[in-house]
C-alpha cells in the first residue's frame, strides 16, 4: 500500500519533470540564437578596426564660397557642409527665428543625388514654407527651383529631409544651350543655383501671420493660383555661394 | 479494473500536457507568421485619384499614365520610358517610373522611383524633369541620377517636388498651364527624361564619335552630358 502510494506519487513528479521539460524546449526553440559580443560573422577573432582618417574635403575649386558656410571634417568620400539661414521678413515678429541647413554627399563620383537637411527653431508655428534653391539669395531672386517643403509645430520648430540634386544644381532653358555660369566646380551649363530660401506658402497665412494685409504674392510655390506664395521667411543672406 | 482506475487517475495529466503542447505550439507559429489581416480593409473612394484618371481621360495628362487604386490621401501613378537616342543599340531598353504623393496638402515633398531594364550597362544617367518630351526640351531641372548594373538594369529613389514642379526666373517667372492644377506660375515641368552624363560614355555605348555633348549634367565643364536616353515620349504631361 505504501510502495503503491509513493509509485503514484512518484509517477506525478516525473509527469511534472516532464512537463517542465517539455516547455523548457518549446521555448528554447522559439527564442533567437544570441551571440557573443566578442564573436565575428566569420566566426574567427574579433577585429580591431581602426578608427577611418577625417579629413576637411576640398570644396569649391572654382569660386569662392559663403563665409557661413562650414565644410565639415569627415571621413573620405563624403563631403558635408552646413550652413546658416537668417529671417528675412518675419525678421521684425520672429527675429530668434534660426535655421542650419546641412547638405550631404556621399561620394562625388557615383552619388545619385545629395541629401539636404534643412532644421528651423523658432519660426511661426503651424506654418508651411516652401524651399527654394535661387540663383540669388535676395530679390529679384533670380532663376529658382523648388525643391521641398517644411511644416512648422506648435513651438516653431520643425525639420524637413529631401534626396536630390542640390551641389551642381542649376537652372536651364535647353533652347539656350550655350549659357553658362561659374560652379564651385568651374565653368558649368546653365545658371546656376547656390542658395537656399524658405517662403511662406500661402499670401494669407503670411498676411495673417506677419500682421500685413498689404502684402503680395510671390511665384514661390507650385500648384494652382498664381503668385499665391507669400514672401521670404528665410535666406541665407550671403552674396557668395552656399552650395 | 485497476488499469481502469490507472487511465481513470493518469487521464487529466494526459489532457494538461496535450493542452499545454496545442497551446504552445499555436503560440510559436503565430510569433513566427505574418501578422493576419483581422478585417477587409474597407474600399475608400479617392478623390485625388479619380482626379487624375479624368485628366488622363480628358487628355490633360498622357494616355500612358497609369493612376493607381491607393486609399486616400495618396496619389500614386506610374508611366513607362521609352528607348529615344538609345534606340537603335537598345531596342528593348524600358524605363519605369513611380511617383508617390503622401498627401496633397501636407507631403513635403513626392518620393520618385526609376526603374530600368535593359540599358547601357553600367553607365550613369542623369534625370531630369522637363517642359517638353523632345527636343528642343525647353526649361529643365536636374533631379538626380541612375548607374545601371552589369546587366543594364538599374533603379535610383529620390525625394523632390514632381507633381508641382515648375522652373522660373523670379524676375519675370510668368505663367503656364499645369495638366492638374490649372494656371500657375513659372513654366511647368511635367515630363521625365535620362540622358547620358558623359559625352564620352555616349560615344562609347552607341559607337558614334559624332554625337554633341549637352547640358544635361551638372558641373564643370558646359556640355559634357551626351544625348538623352529615355523619354516618357508624351506630348501631354505625364505629371
């Protein structure tokens, strides 16, 4: 009777053994191999990789560029500048208003396009401003291409992120094949555009925004309406090329 | 009667571990599958698209535009390249583009997808948007660039304005008709096409030491591009 007991029993335990057994695996299996921070792909000694050399690129071979504008220190091929933009006409409402415009390639060779960067502080909130490269920093402006948008949040702030051609970016009438302007590269095809400005997208939010209902339209922004863009918000305000 | 009451007493411990087993092995293949659609997404109408389809329809926009069914607020359409100075050695070269609009009143920019089959291998073509298809192209606007693989095949991603984009001098930017928008300013760009970015590579692919160079490339020197590739070939705008 007693040895009948303890068989039970016995029995019991090793079903629960079992059991916790049995889940041990299950989830064993469903959980990812971890590996060893110390390990390789290849499985062989961890690799001291030297850090890679920076060094400040040659930028601008051609003309002189910006005062404001920074060629940064980075690794071999990419070249990054950055470069402040200023308020223009929200100047008097909005004067702490700040912009940094950064501008990456990733190597000048075989790139397919350039990344742009453009982060705003302090600007009229819940706005949206259209980005222009110009031919010109200030009126008249000169030949433009549009290039992005940036909304603005509650506090002012905002960020926007375009990939295309912005370093040898130009402007061009096909039929006038023979003009040409000075690049940071040399002589080039067409005109072209080197600074970057932010405008308001809408006259009336401008009007509103910047207490002036006299104010009129500009052709900065694409779409239906014409002249419906509202005025410069920000420039970067220099005679020399920024980009 | 005593293996009865052994089945009897060991049963429930049978049915806990076949339990557990189901319920763990249901739990590991749902980790692992693809999560599963709980509902149909409910077809929305889009407005922004049945726009577009009445331009292609009405001719406001080429008839090889093609407007994808995306639930709104996005825009998606997509239109072929076809071969031009590149005809005769790449007869079967195409070109495929998409271009995506997140919404019409808030993107911040549209996002463009080329794709290529069968060109020059491994080549750098320039694109640009353009006013017109053919020559002599009118005002364009250099937007990026596409290698092509071993193959010919290649395919370039890029973030600007396209279904807006437009080219003008601000000292006199103009107006002109956009295919969706009605009249805007500056010259509207609503056509896409690639040139070769070197002369040289162009004489080399098409074995014609005859061929101008144009200004279809950026930088330094003025007119060291080749001749355009591909056109979307339209005469009415393609975006």
């Amino acid at each position: 009777m007693v040895f009948q007991h303890l068989f039970k029993r016995r029995g019991i335990q090793v079903a629960v053994l079992l059991l916790c057994l049995f889940l041990s695996a299950c989830t064993s299996s469903t959980t990812p191999p971890t590996t060893s921070n110390n390990s390789t792909p290849s499985g062989g000694s961890p690799v001291q990789a030297k850090p890679p050399t920076i060094r400040v690129p040659a930028f601008s071979s051609g003309e002189q560029i910006a005062p404001t504008v920074k060629v940064l220190a980075s690794v071999d091929p990419t070249v990054i500048v950055q470069f402040p933009l200023f308020p223009a006409s929200i100047k008097s409402l909005f004067p702490d208003a700040s912009a940094l415009v950064t501008v990456i390639q990733g190597n000048p060779q075989t790139n397919d396009f350039d990344t742009v960067i453009v982060d705003v502080q302090k600007m009229p909130p819940n706005q949206k401003f259209t980005v222009f490269f110009t031919e010109l920093s200030a009126r008249p402006f000169g030949h433009a291409e549009y290039v992005g948008d940036l909304i603005t949040r509650e506090d002012g702030s905002g960020e926007s992120i375009f990939h295309l051609i912005a370093f040898v970016a130009f402007a061009a009438d096909a039929r006038q094949s023979t003009v040409t302007s000075q690049d940071q590269s040399g002589s080039a095809s067409g005109i072209q555009l080197e600074h970057v400005g932010l405008w308001f997208d809408g006259i009336a939010a401008a009007r509103q925004v910047l207490h002036d209902p006299g104010l009129a339209g500009t052709p900065f922004d694409g779409g239906g309406g014409v002249l419906h863009a509202g005025p410069q918000a920000l420039t970067d305000g220099q005679t020399l090329p920024v980009i | 009667m005593q293996s009865v009451r052994r089945f009897l007493l060991s049963s429930p411990l049978l049915l806990l571990l076949l339990l557990l087993g189901a319920s763990i092995q249901s739990t590991a293949l749902a980790a692992t599958a693809p999560p599963s659609i709980a509902k149909k997404s409910i077809i929305q109408v889009n407005p922004e698209a049945n726009r577009l389809r009445q331009a292609v329809r009405s001719g406001k926009l080429a008839p090889t535009v093609r407007v994808l069914d995306s639930l709104p607020p996005t825009t998606i359409i997509q239109f072929p390249l076809v071969p031009s100075g590149i005809k005769n050695a790449f007869p079967q070269a195409t070109g495929l583009v998409t271009m995506i609009r997140g919404d019409r009143n808030n993107a911040i920019a549209d996002t463009i997808i080329v794709d290529v089959q069968h060109m020059p291998p491994n080549i750098t073509f320039t694109i640009f948007f353009i006013e017109l298809a053919n020559k002599p192209f009118g005002n364009v606007e250099y937007v990026a660039d596409l290698t092509t693989r071993n193959d010919g095949s290649g395919e370039t991603i890029f973030q600007a304005i396209a279904f807006v984009a437009f080219a003008m001098d601000a000292r006199h930017p103009g107006t002109s008709q956009d295919g969706q928008e009605g009249t805007t300013s500056g010259t509207n760009l609503e056509h896409l096409g690639m040139w070769f970015s070197s002369l040289k590579d162009a004489q080399a692919a098409l074995q014609d030491n005859t061929l101008k160079g144009t200004i279809f490339d950026g930088g330094n020197p003025p007119l060291h591009a080749g001749p355009q590739a591909m056109t979307d070939g339209q005469i009415a705008p393609v975006f």
